[in-house]
C-alpha cells in the first residue's frame, strides 16, 4: 500500500509504531551510552587511583632514599677522618722508621769505634774514656731507638683501631645499601 491509501488510522498506527521503535532505540542508545559512561569513569577513577598511589610510592622512595643518602655522607665523612688519620699515622711511622734507621747506623758507628779502640794495644785512659764515650752514645742512641719504636707502636695501635672503624662503618654502609635498594627491586624493569 501507498501512504496516499492508507486510511487515516493505519497511518496514525504505522506513524505510532515507528515512533516506538525510534523511541525504544533511542532508549537501547541511552543505555549504551550510560553503560560506556560508566565504564570509561571507573577506567579513569582506577587511572587516577593507579597514579597517585605510584607518585606515593615513588615520594616514598625519595624520601627514604633522601634520608639514606644522608647517612651514607655521613659515613663517608667519618670513613675520610679515618683514613686522614691513618694516613697521619703512617707519616708518623716513616718519620719514625728514618729515625730508627739512623740510630741504627750510629749504633754500629760507636760498635765499630769501640772494637777499633779495643784491638789498639795501647790502655791509656783516653782509649778507655773514648770507649766509655761511645757506650754512652749507643745507649742514648738505643734510648731513642725505644722512644721511635714506642711512638711506631702507638701509631700502629691507631691505625688498627682506624680500620676495625672503617670496618664496621663500611659493614652498616653495605647494609644500608642493601635495604635502600630493596624497594626499587619490586619494580620489574
């Protein structure tokens, strides 16, 4: 049939009719719309959620990292100290050891003296005070040679409690390394 047919009443109920199915796809429509609104907020609430429990995370990390580096120039300041003292100290012993050295050398001077003074056949009394002499060089050389030894000792005594120092300091800095980068391991990349 023809529009120009039809009755009145078929019009009215085919114009009725797609105006139904208009309205109930328009409706069909709505509704996926609303279920595509609805879905793309809770992506976005989940995104949003997602970043601002990262930038938590990563504050954290910064500022646990923040702390953590703080104490390793800590350490290393205390580790420099050390090693300064220790380098002092070996200075020292060097001084210390040339000293030695000399006294040595001048201790076998006056030992020298002293057996050309005995091997001469002549007893007077200035061969006797020229051994007497050098004996009491030899024992002030040997008295010095004591004092460079004590002050050796001394330095070494700080050098060792220096190092049981670093030990420990560079044990704590190992640590700390270890649960400073223990967060960051989480992350697969």
């Amino acid at each position: 049939m023809s529009t120009e047919k039809q009755e009145p009443g078929e019009m009215a109920t085919t114009a009725e009719n797609v105006l139904e199915q208009f309205n109930a796809a328009v409706k069909s429509q709505q509704e996926l719309n609303l279920q595509i609104n609805r879905r793309t907020s809770l992506i976005i609430q989940y995104g949003v959620l997602t970043i601002i429990l990262l930038c938590l995370g990563v504050g954290y990390l910064a500022w646990s990292l923040k702390h953590d580096i703080g104490k390793m120039s800590g350490y290393m300041e205390g580790m420099a100290k050390d090693v300064t003292v220790m380098s002092n100290s070996i200075t020292d012993m060097q001084s210390s050891i040339r000293k030695m050295k000399g006294g040595i050398n001048e201790v076998v001077g006056h030992t020298q003296s002293i057996s050309n003074a005995i091997l001469q056949t002549d007893s007077s009394v200035a061969v006797l005070t020229h051994i007497a002499d050098s004996v009491s060089l030899m024992q002030s050389d040997i008295s010095g040679l004591n004092k460079n030894i004590g002050t050796m000792n001394f330095n070494l005594t700080k050098i060792n409690q220096h190092m049981r120092a670093l030990n420990k300091k560079l044990g704590v800095m190992g640590q700390d390394v270890n649960r400073m980068s223990s967060p960051v391991r989480m992350f697969p990349f």
